[in-house]
C-alpha cells in the first residue's frame, strides 16, 4: 500500500490526491454521477444490484441475526449490543476524515459449510474528505472495501465500493464486477463510534457488519 496514489472519480470532478501515498486507489465510479445533486448521487451511480441490497437492508438484518441465533451464536450477537441491533442509528451519521480501527463481523452464512457468526480482530481503516464525498478504505485485512461514501438523510449515508482482495494493489472499477460490487449503510451508533452495514455480501455471510472508532494511538 506504500507508495500508492489515491484516485478520486473523475466524474465527480474530484482531483487526484497525489499526497495521499498510503492510501489505496478508490475504484471508478460511472459518468451518471456527474451532472446529479450529491444528495440523489448514490442512486444515479448504484447499480440495481446495489439498490437492492441498500432496499432491502432490515430484511437482510432480519434473516442474518436469526441464521446466527439459529446455529447457537446468539450468545455473541447479545453482547455486541447496539452495534448488531438494526434499528440502533442515530442523528448526525457524517464520518469525519481521519484514520479509524476497524473491524468485521460476520453474521449469517449463506451455506451450511459457513459459521453463523464471525467477529475478526482490529484493522486499519481510512475516510479521506474532498468537495462533499468522502472514501473510505480498509487498509489492511485480506478482504480491504474500497469506496465512496454518499449523503442520504438524518441517519445514514451510503457507501459504494467494490471490495480488494488479498495482496492486490489497485481496487477494480465499480460497476464491472458484479462480485466484487459492495453497497452499505454508514450510521453513528454512539459518541465516535460508527458501523458500516454491508447487506447481503456476495461472498461468506448474510451481513457485514464494519465498526468504526477514531484511532487515537497517533
């Protein structure tokens, strides 16, 4: 990641963050974006898979948290408290730019070889802010999203992204890859403390669920 040039979208006439060099490369969003309020810009680029997925986010929580009850996680879903309780967002969901821990938890599985529930260890994230839209990646971990995140209402923004695998060094373009395309919920749930709500992944789980709190060891 050392070294890396962050490319913002042309299309939403963003420059090129050339100082930014441990940042990775936010994928390419399509032209629709361009000529759209920020506010409608998530749904002019979204593709209808990604539509989907952000309209059907309670269902998506719905089917997750009972898959994990079901296969004896419910133990570890009550005591991550408001972070896997769906309807916990509050006012205010602006992600300021900054460097984040982070980290992923899996819950649901969409075959029987899957846990019904994993939680990872802390990770490295970053937002970065430029002209209204912010990026957020996922800087370590072998599964890193990459994207934008867009305004929507009191509670929510929403970020489109594609997700970076393993030792790769440039994210693909959003869009191209349908397997690889994520959309999510960014939400505050506490005093700097924020989640990313991925519903139904296209890989592993039923719903990601990514938290967010300010790095202060700097």
């Amino acid at each position: 990641m050392r070294g890396r040039q962050i490319f913002i979208i042309a299309a939403l006439a963003l420059p090129a963050l050339a100082a930014c060099k441990s940042v990775q490369a936010v994928p390419s969003m399509p032209p629709s974006a361009a000529d759209v309020p920020a506010e409608e810009g998530w749904r002019a680029t979204a593709t209808d898979q990604d539509k989907a997925r952000i309209r059907g986010w309670y269902s998506s929580w719905e089917a997750a948290l009972s898959d994990a009850r079901a296969k004896g996680f419910g133990a570890q879903v009550d005591r991550e408290g408001i972070l896997l309780h769906p309807t916990a967002a509050l006012p205010n969901p602006h992600l300021p730019a900054g460097d984040y821990r982070c980290r992923t938890i899996k819950v649901g599985a969409k075959s029987g070889g899957t846990l019904g529930y994993i939680a990872y260890g802390w990770f490295r994230c970053r937002v970065s802010a430029e002209q209204g839209i912010s990026s957020l990646v996922k800087l370590s971990g072998s599964q890193r999203p990459v994207g934008l995140i867009f305004p929507d209402n009191l509670t929510r923004q929403v970020f489109l992204g594609t997700l970076e695998l393993g030792d790769e060094k440039l994210a693909v373009n959003y869009g191209s890859d349908r397997m690889r395309d994520m959309a999510g919920l960014v939400e505050r749930i506490g005093d700097n403390r924020w989640r990313l709500v991925l519903p139904a992944p296209a890989y592993e789980s039923l719903l990601d669920v990514i938290e967010l709190v300010p790095d202060t060891a700097k």
